[in-house]
C-alpha cells in the first residue's frame, strides 16, 4: 500500500506500523493528497483536527483517513502559518468533514474557504476572546476576570 | 394550505443521552429541515487535559461519555502505552477485555432502555436500568466506583481483581443470557416494535460510509467494520468470535444489530473468563505522579458500543499531554446523518430515530 501511495503522492511518507501510515504534505497539497487518497479506498474520514505548534508559529492540520478494504489509518499532516490561517474546504471530497471545520473555524479562528459556516459559532456562542484551543488562549487567566470567585468556607470536624 | 413552521426539541431532549436541542422545520407533522444544535454540554475536555498532568486526567476523562466511560480509560492508556513502548501483562489484557464488554453490555441496556421509552414502552425501561445495576455492584467491588471506574490506566489495571470476580461475573452473564430471552418477547419481538421500525429511516450502505458512519449504524448496512476484528486490541486476538451484520440498514436492523452484540458481548465476557491466565495485572511504571510521556503523536482507537472512538495524542515530552482530540463516534452520526435521515420523517418518529442512531452529546460536545 505504502508503495501505491508513494506513486501518487509527492510528500514524506513514513510506515510507523503496518496498520499506521504518516503522511506530511505542502499545505497548498493537503486537499489534492485527501483526493488521491479517496481514490485509493480511503474513503471514510475518521478526525479532521489542528495542533498548536505555539513555539514555530504554526498549525498543524491532521486528518485521518482511513480504509476498511485494507485496514490502514492514513494521518495526513500539513503545517499552515498562524497569521491570518486559511485553509480550502475539503467537504467537496469527505461530506462529514463540514462540521470539523467549523470546529476549527470556533477553536482554533481557521477561516475555511468554502465552507460557509466555518467562522459561525458552533459551540460557544457570544464567545469574543482568542479561540479557546490556542495554546496562548489561557482558560485560568480568563476565568478570574469573567467569573468572581466564590466564598465557600470549609469545615473539618 | 399547511403553513411551515419552527418546532426545538431540546435541549432536554427525549431521544439523546444528554442536552442537546434539535430545531425542526415542520409542515403539518412532516419534517422538512432539520438542525442540530450542540453546546450545552460543552465542557471543553480538551483544553482541560493540556492542563492537567497524566494522572490527573485519569479522573478527568471518563467524565466525556457518560454511559461508558471505560472506553476513554482504555484509549488513553493504549495511546500513552505506545508512545512509551510498553507491553501489558497478559492477565491485564483479559481484565481490560472484559471491563470494556461490560461497558458495552451497560451501555446498549442503557440504550434499549431509551429506544423502548420512546415507543411508550417503559417496561423495558425500568428492567434494563435494574438490570444494569447488578453489573454496577460488580464494578464497585472491583473498583471502588459505579460508573466513572478510573479502574483501567497506563500499564495495565490499577489492582487485581477481588476473591470471587470471576463467579460474579459469569453469574452476571446468566442471568443476562436467560433475560434476554425475556426482552426479546417484550421487546424486539413486539408487533408494536416491527411495525413503527421496519422500512423507518433507511440508511444505504453508500451513505453510512460516505459519512463517516460505523459501529452498529455501519453493520446495520452490510458493512463488516469493527475495530475488535481490524485492529485487535487487549485480549480479543485470544477469543474466538464473529462480527455479526444486518443488511436492512433501517430503524429495526439497527436495534436488532445491537441486539445481536449484546449477545456476542455476553459470549466475549464468559471466553473471556475463562481464558484469563494469573499473574501481573500492571507493568511496574516510575512513579505515577511524576510521569514523563516521550515526545511523539499516537493514535489509538477502540470499537465502543457506538462505533469508533479513539484519542489522536501528541505529546512534547513534559508531564501533561500537548494537545488531544476526541473522536466522538456521535460526531457523524449527528452531523450530518441525523440531520438528513429527519427529513421527510413524522415528527412522532423523530425521538425514536434519533435514539436508534445512539447518539450521545458529550461526544459532540467535548
């Protein structure tokens, strides 16, 4: 299989175990390499999901392909810059990918172009701070300054 | 003419293990649009693990599925055991299986409790919670705990089990095999049944894979897909077992799927029993308040009684985990299966088929 896929996709391919397969793609490749995936029978898309890489400046977009006629998880990886974070929408080649963008769009501020919804509030609505799954998002600090804290007096007897 | 209207059900909703609200475009009693609308039960588990050391999340995590938490104790430990490269005891293995099978059993009676529910038979109902309880006393003795057991953990299970386990078990699953029986005459058999579920939201086999379907909604289509069988994990390479499948694909294939599993889930604990060798039940670790995950991205996966569920894992070395995404099996289910399969339907029918479809809002919203 991992021969097959090094046919037709340019990018680091690395076999961690048989049933595991790396795959680190340009970010202008990543909806071309989901596409030639699906054509070779990795058609059920199992995560679509982002990483905070806060130290290089950059997301790491992940999904996860899989395909039940050869048992393999393909991850497929890209990195994208932070500053202003587009990506194209990849629901044209996995249906089910619509609302993990939006997820991205409401986490981690990921516009998806093509997909309508993308910056929407999906989970939190009225939410006007970073996007909460940002590493430099700090949920303590925000917290103490929305919440007072409460008094509750504890007793031992 | 029949004006349209706007109909929410929720976030209390009657067919969904949590708070979830459904808007409804209605004409008549027909559906004609049809919106999930997930957040209530945000508890942004994610971000909360990136801030909690390794031990610590043990107690966090269980908390995200509620009517089976063991199978997030069970994938964090796999993703954690391969990024450090250890290989659990044998005897661990076999206590994880059948920890994780009486999950499964819990979380399907659960669910046939809610499906009858909807039908207005609530008989099924109160059996199978009563019937549930009996394997929670089972987990109190082994763990300390009914429901968030906190029992299976990184390198195995946290102790042996108790004097007596394996009696308790196969005792349990007795009473589960002759009861069964018993919901079968009241239930899956019952015309009442057949006639609101037979032909009722038809899933195709195309449609389930190209949304990212699996678990029983999956095999209910033809579909062999199981992550026991693909990608064996803990001790199912040392039982002997088949996948069983449906090929309705509608409302009735689905519960008669899961109905099927429950038998099978029953057989695996009893093989499993059985087979259980002695010896260690944990891979001796440093200590566990000080734990140190190796740097690296791991991704494990389990088959819940809902399909799929695995954690993708990246760590950077330190003693919390970097970043952990779910993948909530309902995820699909609700987004957008759900959302196509009410079109079209009776709004009476709509509880009913967003049961059939197990889905559970925590997974959604995580």
């Amino acid at each position: 299989m991992v021969e097959e896929i090094k046919k037709v996709i340019k990018g680091e391919i690395l076999e961690k175990s048989p049933q595991r397969i790396i795959i680190k793609v340009k970010n202008d490749s990543f909806s071309s390499t989901l596409n030639a995936l699906k054509g070779l029978s990795f058609k059920r898309l199992t995560l679509f999901t982002a990483v905070d890489f806060v130290k290089d400046n950059q997301f790491e977009l992940v999904a996860l392909v899989y395909s039940n006629e050869n048992k393999i998880l393909a991850i497929v990886k890209t990195r994208i810059p932070k500053e202003n974070p587009e990506i194209e929408t990849i629901t044209n080649i996995y249906p089910n990918a619509f609302k993990y963008e939006v997820e991205l769009g409401e986490m981690f501020g990921i516009k998806v172009i093509g997909n309508p919804d993308s910056m929407k509030p999906f989970l939190l609505e009225g939410w006007e701070d970073l996007p909460p799954l940002r590493k430099d998002f700090d949920s303590i600090k925000y917290a103490t300054e929305h919440y007072e804290a409460r008094n509750v007096e504890v007793k031992y007897d | 003419m029949i004006k349209e209207y706007e109909l929410n059900i929720g976030p209390n909703h009657p067919g969904i293990h949590g708070n979830f609200s459904v808007h409804l475009k209605l004409e008549g009693d027909t559906i004609v649009e049809a919106k999930g609308n997930s957040g209530y039960l945000h508890r942004a588990f994610e971000k909360l693990m990136e801030q909690r050391t390794y031990l610590q999340n043990l107690a966090l995590i269980p908390r995200i599925c509620v009517p089976e938490p063991d199978i997030n104790e069970a994938v964090y430990s796999m993703a954690i055991e391969e990024l450090m490269g250890v290989e659990i005891p044998e005897r661990a293995k076999f206590i994880r299986t059948i920890v994780l099978e009486a999950a499964r059993v819990n979380a399907l009676l659960f669910h046939f409790g809610g499906t009858a529910a909807m039908l207005g038979n609530y008989t099924v109902n109160y059996w199978a919670v009563a019937d549930r309880d009996l394997m929670l006393d089972i987990f109190l003795k082994l763990s300390g705990a009914r429901v968030y057991h906190m029992y299976i953990w990184p390198g195995g299970v946290r102790r042996d089990t108790y004097p007596g386990f394996e009696d308790d078990v196969l005792g349990f699953v007795k009473y589960m095999k002759d009861r069964l029986i018993e919901y079968d005459n009241l239930f899956f058999k019952n015309p009442m049944f057949m006639h609101r579920a037979k032909g009722l939201a038809k899933i195709t086999k195309e449609t389930a894979l190209q949304m990212g379907v699996t678990g029983p909604n999956l095999k209910a289509t033809g579909v062999k897909v199981d992550v026991r069988k693909d990608e064996p994990y803990a001790a199912y390479p040392y039982l002997d077992f088949d996948i069983p499948v449906l090929d309705d694909g509608d409302a009735w294939a689905r519960e008669i799927q899961r109905r099927l599993e429950l038998e099978l889930s029953l057989n695996l604990i009893e093989q499993a029993v059985k087979k259980m060798p002695k010896g260690d039940v944990w891979k001796k670790m440093p200590n566990p308040f000080k734990w140190v995950i190796p740097e690296g991205e791991a991704y494990a996966r389990v088959e819940s009684s809902r399909g799929e569920y695995g954690f993708y894992f990246v760590s950077d070395g330190t003693d919390k985990p970097y970043r952990v995404s779910v993948r909530g099996v309902s995820m699909p289910h609700m987004y957008p299966l759900a959302e196509e399969l009410l079109v079209g339907q009776k709004l009476s029918d709509a509880p009913f088929i967003l049961e059939t479809l197990d889905i559970c809002p925590p997974e959604i919203d995580r």
